[in-house]
C-alpha cells in the first residue's frame, strides 16, 4: 500500500463510503464487507482522484477481525469510461 499512497502526491484523504458488513450464512467467524471509496487530492485534498468499489472478506481470530482477501474494482461511468 505505502507506494501507491507515495503516488498520491504529499496530501491525500481517502473516505470509505456506504459501508455494508454482511454475515456468512452458517459461519459466526467470517464476514464480508461493501464499500465505496473515494480518494481526495490535491491542494487542500480538494480534488477528486479516484473513486472506487471495495470489497473486503474477513476472519475472526481470536478477539480481532483480519482481512483475508481484497479486492478493488473501479467504478465505470455511465458509458463504461
């Protein structure tokens, strides 16, 4: 993660949007998580620099909860650009 952050110039500001944890059927040890996120940049972290679907699957162990897989997908204008 640190060079892509090093990539997003000195000021950045990542907010994490619409957050939805879902339970796994069956399961009480494993979850999964939706969320949008959308990175600010520029002077002020004013700029919009990108903006993101994330998907996150997580693990209990012991009394934490771990990420074990991520996955980033981005998101498409209304003509798939």
């Amino acid at each position: 993660m640190t060079p892509i952050w090093r990539s997003e110039g000195e000021v950045s500001l990542h907010l994490t949007l619409n957050v939805e944890v879902l339970e796994v059927a069956g399961r009480d040890d494993v979850a999964t998580a939706h969320s949008v996120l959308v990175i600010l940049a520029g002077e002020g972290a004013t700029e919009i620099r990108n903006v993101v679907f994330i998907e996150q699957a997580f693990l209990r162990v012991d009394q934490s909860w771990k990420i074990t897989r991520r996955s980033v997908s981005p998101v498409l204008g209304p003509t798939g650009t």
